[in-house]
C-alpha cells in the first residue's frame, strides 16, 4: 500500500515538474500515453434513431453532425495529446482546456467558454488489494447539440447510459444535450454512494477490532481510512461548486428544464459531503478511543505489576531478614523454622490479596 501511494506521488511531482516554464496551453504527453490501450465511442441519437461507432482513431468531420440528432463523443484510455488535439481543433476548444485535459491533475472545476462548457470530475476506484482510493479525471465538455466525455483509463462506468440509448430506455434519447450532461454526472456521483457504502462497512469492522483488541495493526488502519477519508473529501467537496456554478450560470446550453435535475444531484453531493463529515468525525472518535485503550491496557499492566511487587515486598523484607547472619537467631536453630517463616509469607500474600479485592483493587 505504501509503495503504490509513492509511486501516484512521484509520478505526480514528474507530471507537475515537466510542466514548469512551458508556455500556457501546452500539451505535455505522460508516461501513461505510450501504455494502455483506449476506445473511441461515437454516439448520434435522437428520438427515433441511433448510432454507435467505435474505433481507435478519430474520424473526419468529426465535428459536423446531422441534423436533430446529438452526438456524445466518449473516449476511454490513455490521454494521447495528438488524439486531444484533434478533438480541439475540431470544437475549435480553448488550449488551456486541453491542457487540463491531458494533465489529469486538476480539482473538479466548472468553466463557462460561452460556446461550450468544461467540467472536470473525479471518478473514484477502491483497490481491495492495497484498501486505497484511486482516483482518474473525467473531463466533460457540453456543446449546443453534442457531449464530449475523456476518462483516463477504460472503465464500464458509462456503459448504463450507453444502454438507455439502445434501448430507448428514460429520458436521454428524448432530451437535449444538456440532459446527456447531467446523466454521465449523476452516474459518477450515485457511484459515490457505493465507495462511501464501502467505506462504512471497513469502518465498521475497525469498530469491531478497536472494541475486542487494539493492536497496532488496527492504528495503521484507522490512519489509512483517515487518508482515503481525505483523498474522497477531496474528490467531492468541490463538486458543491461545480453543481452551484452550473445551477447559477445562465448559459444558453442549460435550459431551465435541468434545473431539477441539477437541484437533484446537488442534494446528492451535499449528502455525500455530509455523510463525510460524519465519518472524519467517527474516525477521530475511534483514534482517541484507541489511545485510550492502550492508555487503559498500559494502566492495567501497571497495577498488576504493582500489586505483585507490593504483595512481595513484606516476603523480601522476611527473606532479608532472616538472611542476616547473626548467630543469636532462634528461629535460625529450630527445625520448625523454615516451615513457621514458609507458613507465615503465604498467609500474608493472602491476606494482602483479600485486603486488595476487598478495597477493588485487584
């Protein structure tokens, strides 16, 4: 677990260094470009129809789309800066915003570009080898008549939606574009619940381990769901902003039939973050109670310790005492005298022990 977190940080210093000094808009390629393999999927649909093309490379013309129909452009895999470039020049889209698109490092942000809008959201994968989040950009651009979405790898994340269309299933063949939006956002938040779902149940189980024995294996536990606490908090407190601005800005290409369903998943992502806020708290709250109970165990280990050194005191001072060699002992001559002083510890360990669970000290 903690060679793969630094690996993510070194290659996030090498993305961030290679960038330093480069003129704004400049499209860097990552280490990722030349591995893993990628998909292009290209959706035109309307009321009565659909079509479905996948390929590895971008057609031509990608930009003229027929008449009364949408087009939702999802491409899944690595970030090629050629492939990216091409789908800019085709939208005629802002150097910066391919700038953000292959440099997944950003926040979740909103942009308003008049013509079109840039969102940038997190899609947020549990590794149950390693018990960590791990997190890849989803870049979303919403055009007058066609939705370009850019994951990082390639993921069934969007494949629900996929779906629907086929089979005319909801609302998305028989809305806008902006509806098609609003449905690859609320997929990535409802997904949310279930990590958070997750979440719960792993700290339900520390509970558990913290209540019967905390060890230290258990404190490495809590510090490690603390992280993926603030790594999820991360990824989703900014969204409030991103739905805000969406909600607030009068852009031609929202209409005022969304607002609902922006209202709706707003409500969503204030659960979450709320939901969030509960757990950093319980996390808290389990972390004190840790220290506490080793705080407990140590204090209990002590009076048990105490309580044997105590009761052996009076038996060292006996053993001492009769050690001494003196030839004026009496009990030293008496064949009785090793059994009476033998008699005599025993009596006064149990008396001291009786005394001890009479005054609950033991």
């Amino acid at each position: 677990m903690i060679n793969l977190a630094k690996k993510l940080a070194q290659k996030k210093k090498k993305d961030i260094t290679e960038t330093i000094g480069l003129p704004p808009g400049t499209l860097v390629p990552t280490l990722e470009e030349k591995k893993g393999p990628f998909k292009i999927q290209i959706i035109d649909y309307n009321k009565d129809d659909f079509k479905i093309f996948e390929s590895k490379s971008l057609p031509e013309n990608l930009e003229k789309i027929e008449k009364h129909f949408i087009r939702w452009i999802n491409i899944e895999g690595s970030l090629q800066t050629d492939l990216i470039e091409k789908v800019g020049i085709a939208f005629d889209l802002h150097p910066l915003v391919l700038e953000d698109i292959v440099n997944p490092i950003q926040r979740p942000k909103f942009e308003d570009y008049h013509d079109y809008i840039f969102i940038i959201i997190k899609q947020l994968i549990w590794d149950e080898k390693d018990e960590i989040f791990l997190t890849e950009q989803i870049s979303l651009i919403l055009g007058s008549n066609f939705v370009i979405s850019i994951q990082e790898r390639a993921s069934k994340l969007f494949n629900p939606i996929i779906e629907r269309i086929q089979k005319l299933k909801g609302r998305v063949r028989l809305m806008d574009a902006d509806y098609l939006l609003y449905a690859l956002l609320d997929v990535v938040i409802d997904n949310y619940f279930i990590l958070e779902d997750r979440l719960g149940e792993i700290m339900e189980d520390i509970e558990d381990q913290l209540v019967i024995d905390p060890d230290v294996e258990i404190l490495q536990s809590i510090y490690n769901l603390k992280r993926q606490i603030i790594i999820l908090r991360k990824s989703i407190w900014p969204l409030r902003t991103v739905i805000s601005g969406l909600k607030r800005e009068q852009s031609k290409l929202i209409s005022d039939a969304m607002q609902i369903y922006l209202r709706d998943i707003y409500d969503h992502v204030f659960l979450i973050n709320d939901s969030l806020e509960n757990y950093r708290d319980i996390t808290t709250g389990m972390l004190d109670l840790y220290l506490s109970s080793a705080s407990n165990r140590m204090n209990e280990i002590m009076k048990v310790l105490t309580i044997i050194s105590t009761i052996f005191i009076p038996l060292s001072f006996l053993a001492g005492f009769y050690g001494m060699n003196f030839i004026y002992m009496p009990e030293l001559h008496s064949p009785l005298g090793y059994p009476i002083i033998i008699v005599v510890m025993v009596l006064i360990s149990i008396v001291m022990i009786y005394y001890f669970k009479r005054k609950r000290w033991l």
